[in-house]
C-alpha cells in the first residue's frame, strides 16, 4: 500500500519489484489527474492492472480492509 499518490514515481518503483497488487490511496482527485503528466517518470503506473487507486483516506481504506480482510485478496 502506497498512501499518497503524488507524482506516481513512488507507486510506479514499487510496482517494479512484481508484486501481485499494489494499492494506492489518494485523497485529492487532482493529484491523480496530476500524476498522468509523470508518465515517464512513474513508469505508466496508473495503467498497470495491478495497481488499484482509492479515492479515499487512508485511515477510511484500512479501517474498511480491518472489518473485511476479504477486500484484500478480490
């Protein structure tokens, strides 16, 4: 899990290393329309099918993944 999307380049080296998922909370919509001016730099992240991006609090994500530990693996 990645919180904070920012420009990507975090998310973006993660997904290097092969995980099955990555993902990633953002609370700002903006910042994830802004990531898709780093496509270089973040490697393409945001159209890798592994990683998925919750337009939500972090605190709000885990608390969620807490009561359902299902959410984890679908």
């Amino acid at each position: 899990m990645v919180v904070g999307l920012g420009s990507g380049v975090t998310a973006g080296a993660v997904l290097r290393h092969s995980p099955e998922r990555v993902d990633v909370c953002e609370i700002e919509p903006e910042v994830a329309a802004a990531a898709r001016h780093f496509q270089v730099e973040n490697l393409g992240m945001l159209d890798d099918p592994r990683m998925t991006l919750h337009l939500e609090d972090a605190k709000a994500f885990l608390q969620v993944i807490e009561g359902d530990p299902q959410k984890l693996t679908d």
